[in-house]
C-alpha cells in the first residue's frame, strides 16, 4: 500500500516527507496506522549516524496508533486495537526470558539493522530501492508501519494516543531507570542530572517512589522552575559553583541514589561523586561510541558505591507501561507537562526544538 513517511535520506540531512509503498505485515508482525509519535533524541543521533543504520531509513521508535491489519501467528492484538510501540526483542534469549528484554541477545540486529531478520525491508521507494524499516521494530516516522507483535502494548480504546506515545522510549527509559533498576525506597534521597524529557520522567518517578529528597541537576532556568513544579525538592544550577559539594550539602554528605541522563563524561564523574557511601548511580544517555567516563576508584572504592548501564529502563514494556498509564489516570504522573504537539509535515521544527532544548518532548500527530 502506499503510505506517507518522513524519511531520513543522508547523513545529518533534515527529514523529507516521501511517498513509499509498504509490503504486507509478514509472519508476527502487525500493521498500524500511526496516529503519533514521539521525537526522541536516539533518532537524532541515528540521523546523524552516530550508529550506522543504513540511509535512507524511516526512523521514528515512540508509536501508538491502531491495528489495521495482522500477518500470520499474531495473537495478542487484533484489527481495531489501540497499540502503544516500543522496542523489539527476540522473546527467546535467557535475558528475554528473565524479564530483561531490552539486554536481548539480539537487540541490535532487531532495532538498528534496517531489516528484518531475513534481510528484506518493509519499504519501497518510486524506482524499487529498499529503504530501511523496523527502526525499533517499527519505524513510526510514517502513516502506516509494519510492526513486530512484541513491540506492541494494547491500551484501552479511550486512552489519548497522541499523549501515550512517547511512553514506548523516552518516558519509559527515565521512569524506569528509577523505579525498576534503582529503586529508591521512600525517604531517600535521589539526584537526577539532566532536566530533559529522560531526566524529568525520572524525577516524576522519584516522586512517585516519595522519596525524601529529589535534587534536579540542569543548567536551564525553565528546566529547574519546572522540576520544582513536579516534585523536585531542590534544583542545581551546574554552573553555579560545584553542583557535587551543592549536593552533598542538600543531602547531608552524598545521594543514595542518582541518575546520569545526559551522556556527558564530566556529568558522569559528578555523579559518582555525588553518592554517599553505599550510593547507587545509574547512566542512560546515549552517547558517540567510544566515549569514556572516568570514575576515581581509589576513593569510591571506600564507598561501596554501585554503577549500573540502563537502557529502556530494563523494563518489560508490556507491564510497566500500563503501569506509568495507571499512575497517570490517578494523577501521580503527569508526564502530559512534558508534551509539546506537531504535524507530521512540522516533524523537522520537532526535532529542532528539542535539540535547542525549547521543548522537552515533541510528539508529532498524524
């Protein structure tokens, strides 16, 4: 069928709307017709190829939308269902099986290949060449996609789809590096470096998890204003004299937990610095392979501390999304502050207003 997508043609180039012809849904994989998406900033950094997914590529990894069509084998959503999109796994690797799918043995291939397994792409440009597809397992930079089954999370048929979006990545990534692998227990004190769409979904989950003291780290003014609003008890100009002795000061000789969203080395050594002894630091920002964080291990060798690498806040997506949509409907998390809306043909101005950071979350509507 042919369908509309933003495509991203070259390296670093902005987006361009094209019209492609999408093959049918294939064993295991499910069409949805887009009603939005999240920008996010991996697809920039895909964009400019920061990994080397092959361009031209329809990107886009933050869908929701409705089920149009299944291929053979399908059978937890059918034709109608409301679907939030996040990231694919294998479903069959010990890491999978565990409860681990964003560490699945084959998560690259799956996610960043531009192909399906068997090597074709779901899309065709005018003149017959490929261009890649499944980004994530589903590529919602497009009207219509071909979609793994278990990127998919089935939603009430009354939830807001153009506000749910983004809880497939960017929202997940943050709430769960929180809630699933730091797990601050109430009354503690939780440290989240970087104010951005990540960073404040962590700071929501802090809250939800009460704990005791939750200090936003960001060097924009709106950015702190705003996490104070949400639930921050304190907030830290970085570049207003040390933001580890800062912090240290707030929570009375270091954080027991924190959280890097930013990917900067410089922002990752105060986050270990930050943490009291026993403390547990976690890093989600994604960063240019190759990129090195120091840590002083003769000192924090003492302090017993413990750094973890989260991707997609080790979550299952299937049971921890409509768990962030429970807290939602109940008032605990209101992650709609973080949203701003576009037309899809506005997609460019999308991405550009998150990297200038006037925006936290864009979400393009179809």
């Amino acid at each position: 069928m042919r369908i509309t997508a933003a495509v991203a043609p070259a390296e670093g180039e902005p987006l361009a709307m094209q019209e492609l012809e999408l093959d049918d849904p294939r064993p295991g994989e499910v069409r949805v017709r887009m009603v939005a998406s999240g920008i996010c900033h991996t697809d920039a950094i895909v964009r400019d190829q920061w990994y080397p997914v092959p361009l031209p590529a329809v990107l886009g990894h933050e869908g929701a939308g409705v089920v149009e069509a299944v291929g053979d084998g399908v059978s937890r959503v059918g034709v109608g269902d409301h679907v939030v999109l996040s990231f694919a796994s294998c479903g069959e690797c010990d890491l999978c099986l565990t409860g681990h799918p964003a560490y699945c043995a084959t998560f690259y291939d799956l996610n960043f290949s531009g192909r399906r397994p068997d090597g074709s792409a779901a899309y065709t440009a005018d003149g017959g060449d490929d261009v890649s597809s499944h980004f994530f397992g589903q590529s919602s930079f497009a009207t219509h996609a071909n979609v793994y089954e278990r990127c998919l999370v089935k939603v009430p048929e009354s939830a807001p789809l153009d506000l749910l979006a983004p809880l497939g990545c960017g929202i997940q990534t943050g709430a769960g590096a929180i809630l699933n692998r730091l797990d601050p227990p109430a009354g503690s004190s939780v440290v989240v470096f970087g104010a951005g769409a990540v960073g404040m979904a962590a700071l929501l989950a802090a809250v939800v998890a009460e704990a005791g003291t939750v200090v936003a780290v960001d060097p924009v003014a709106s950015r702190r204003d705003l996490a104070l609003e949400l639930g921050a008890t304190h907030a830290v100009d970085p570049h207003d004299g040390d933001p580890v002795e800062r912090i240290r000061e707030i929570t009375g000789g270091g954080a027991d937990y924190a959280l890097d969203t930013t990917g900067v080395p410089a922002v990752f050594r105060q986050l270990s610095d930050c943490l009291g002894t026993l403390g547990h630091g976690a890093m989600v920002g994604a960063t240019t392979p190759g990129t090195e964080g120091t840590v002083d291990i003769g000192t924090t060798l003492l302090s017993g501390q413990t750094l973890h690498m989260v991707i997609e806040g080790d979550a299952v997506p299937q049971t921890f999304i409509p768990r962030l949509i429970g807290l939602y409907e109940q008032g605990r998390f209101p992650f709609d502050r973080l949203v701003k809306h576009y037309a899809f043909d506005d997609i460019n101005t999308g991405f550009a207003d998150s990297e200038s950071g006037e925006v936290l979350k864009p979400v393009v509507r179809y």
